[in-house]
C-alpha cells in the first residue's frame, strides 16, 4: 500500500547546558504525521548546514557524522521499502518502531516453528492431515539440527535471519543430511511458510528469502502399460497377503482413487448414477473436492470379491487395505516376482487410470480431470504420459490423411494378440500330448 507523502529530515535540537553543542535529531513524516527522535549525536551548531541537513567542514569528525547520518537515511528508506514489500501500511510509528528496535520482543525461530506445528496438530482432520504435520516436523527437526551444528545454540532469533543462512541450510541439508533436489526445496519451502508467518505478525519486517531461488527437477512418474497392467491382473501369486495387495491396486488403476481414498471408501460411497450404473461418490481427502467414477467392469469386480472379507466387514469398507508402507512394500515384492524392471507404488496406480486406462483409450482430459477431482486441466496435463500404442494410432491417422491412397496401418490390439498367444500355446500343448 503506497503512502500519500513521506518526509525526512535531519536537525539540530538545543541541549540544556551547552550553548552551541546540539543533539541530531531525525524525523519522519509519512501523510502528514511526524515521529522524532534523538540520534544520540551530539553537533556544533556553528558547523551545521540546515540546507544538507549535515555536518560542514572536511574534517574527520564532520566526514564521521555524515557517514552515520547517510547511513541511518539510508536503513529508514530499506524500512520503508520492506514494509511495502509486505503489502502493509506504511505509518511514521512503524517506521520508528523498527528503527529504534522497539518491535515484537525477539521471537525465537523455533519457537514460532512449535507454535505453528501445535497449531496445524490441532486442526487435523479440518482441513490438514497427519502427513501434512509429519512433514512440518521433519523439516523443523533438520532445521533444529542445523542451528545447533552452525551456532551450537538451541534456537535463533528472527532478526539474525538473513539470505546467507537460508543458503546454509539449503547446502546442510543437501550435504549433511544427503537430500535431494525436490526434498531439498520441500523443506526450504516449509521453512519459508514459517518465515512468511513472522512477517504477517509483524515479528519481522525483512523477508531473508527476498532472492533465494530454487528450480525442482522435473520428474516423470510413469503409469504401467496397458501389457503390464493385464499381466499384473493374470498374475496368480502363491500368498495370499499379495493377490490381496494385487487387487487392491488394480482397483485404483481402474477408479483412479488415491491409497487414502481407496483406504476409506465405504459401501455408502458406491451409488447409483445418473445412468442406472454404480458410482464412486466421495470426496478427495487431500483436497475434499468432490470424486465421482463410474465403476468399471474390472473394479466391480474386486468389490464383489471383497464383499464378505472379515476385515471389511468390520471396518465397513469396500476393501481390505492395509497401510501406506506395507502397500508399497508388498508392491515392490509383487514388481520384482512379476519382472517389472521399475518398483511400484500406490500413487502409480492412479497415474495408471489417469494415462493408460482413461486418456490412452480417448477419454477427453476434462473428462478425466473429473474422475481424479483435479481443480484445474494442467494438473491432469501431468498424468498424460502418451502410450507407444497411443502414438501409433494417432500418426496412422496422420499418415493416412498424408497418403490418402495408401492401405490403412492398423495398431495391432495388444490383449487380442496375448489372447492369440495363449491358444497357440494351448494347441501346441495338446498336440504335445498325442
């Protein structure tokens, strides 16, 4: 917010037992209301300058002056700077304020981090998760760390942060604590909503992450193909506990239900739709915004497998899932005895309905954006990995309309030609037997 006017001088205020020995005084002025007050200099009068508001004569003592009182212009105007950087209103008071140091007492670091952690801790389950606070804890955690091995001291204070020690900590977690790109910035970024905080309470004025930058490293989070997915769905394994774990992620390729949603989906979310067919009817519980999934054939049928398993029947749920590490620990044990060359994950299994099973097979990406309860089209623009199968098809289109009187190039359909396999197998193990 900008202000209407703003003023500042320097001058000279009479003490009470020397006749020419004045005391440099300052003021500000911004829309009309002044605020003084004393540098605790002391000046003669004689060899004072009311025009440049500064001290006259070449000598040491006058240069000294000068550079004290530049300096000081110089800190009012950064002030001024940082508080409309913050988007509040600039006021003469607050100026004095953070010029004489008469601010918030010094908040600890720390200390602001733990009141913001009990806080989130309190609203858990009204629109903030378990893992939402895991990962504010960590990251206070690596920073108590990393004040302690900088400072040996237990915590810091707001003023004493600045760029530089944003650029130590990102480098000790990078080196000492061996994290990568994105985890790296993850942290920094959770450390800057705690700093962002300090600032809106006025605690400081000056933002240190002013000109931090940080670049993520694009990751692509591939979904499994369509091959792959029907050779997980064929795949028999001799334990029972990874069928189970099986089924469960090939329901969330066929739904594109995220684990937590999977992990709590109750037979009141399966409804009726508006066509007479079954219906996921939830919402997301990272963002609540509304799921609605027509249930496919492959889904149906692993709720109906389900339906009278001990565990669902006492939990209420529509499937037996365990948690999040043992999921992704028995699927990396399910990869490896399917041959998968890549390990997988719950959230894979989601990537898998938004690319393989939805936009590969020409559901309209707004479609899809529904079904997975994205708030915008560019969030689903990152699950559309284009199958090889998917580009065939498109450049046969392309080289068709090029080549109007060449024979059209069909894309092999990849179940039929698993189908076809399987019969010649078979024939070939029959005539093994005669």
């Amino acid at each position: 917010m900008l202000e209407n006017s703003f003023g500042l001088i320097f001058f000279l205020k009479a003490s009470r037992n020397e006749s020419n020995i004045r005391i440099v005084y300052f003021r500000i002025t911004v829309d009309g209301i002044p605020k003084e007050a004393s540098t605790r200099r002391k000046w003669d009068s004689e060899r004072w300058n009311q025009k440049t508001e500064r001290a006259t004569g070449t000598k040491e003592d006058a240069k000294s002056l000068n550079f004290f009182l530049d300096s000081l212009a110089m800190k009012i105007h950064e002030i001024k700077s940082e508080i409309r950087y913050t988007g509040k209103h600039i006021t003469s008071q607050k100026i004095m304020d953070h010029v004489m140091g008469r601010m918030i007492p010094r908040a600890k670091v720390l200390e602001e981090f733990q009141k913001h952690n009990d806080e989130l801790k309190a609203l858990i389950g009204n629109g903030y998760t378990e893992a939402t606070l895991e990962r504010f804890n960590i990251t206070k955690n690596h920073l108590t760390a990393f004040i302690k091995s900088k400072y040996n001291n237990s915590d810091i204070e707001f003023a004493d942060l600045n760029f530089e020690f944003i650029k130590d900590f990102e480098f000790y977690l990078r080196t000492v604590r061996k994290c990568a790109n994105n985890t790296t910035l993850k942290y920094i970024s959770n450390f800057k909503k705690i700093v962002i905080r300090a600032i809106d309470k006025e605690i400081i004025i000056k933002d240190p992450f002013k000109n931090f930058k940080g670049k993520k490293t694009k990751i692509v989070k591939k979904p499994i193909s369509a091959k792959e997915l029907a050779e997980l769905e064929r795949f028999q394994f001799s334990v029972e506990r990874l069928n189970t774990v099986r089924d469960i992620f090939v329901f969330q390729c066929y739904t594109g239900l995220a684990y937590i949603d999977t992990y709590q989906l109750k037979s009141a979310n399966i409804k009726d739709g508006v066509d007479g067919k079954k219906w996921i009817m939830s919402e997301r519980q990272k963002t609540n915004s509304t799921t609605n999934v027509p249930l496919l054939p492959q889904a149906l049928k692993i709720i109906e497998k389900y339906k009278d398993h001990p565990l669902c029947l006492k939990s209420g749920t529509v499937l037996p899932v365990s948690s999040n590490q043992k999921m992704n620990a028995y699927l990396k044990e399910i990869a490896s005895l399917c041959g998968f060359p890549f390990t997988l994950n719950t959230h894979m299994a989601r990537r898998t309905f938004g690319s393989t099973v939805t936009l590969n097979n020409n559901v309209p990406i707004n479609v899809v954006k529904e079904m997975l309860g994205h708030s915008s089209v560019k969030q689903t623009e990152s699950y559309a990995i284009t199958e090889q199968a998917s580009i065939g098809r498109e450049m046969s289109v392309l080289t068709k309309k090029l080549n109007p009187h060449m024979p059209e190039i069909s894309i092999p359909d990849l179940n039929l030609l698993e189908r076809l396999e399987k019969e010649i197998q078979e024939i070939k193990g029959k005539y093994k037997t005669i």
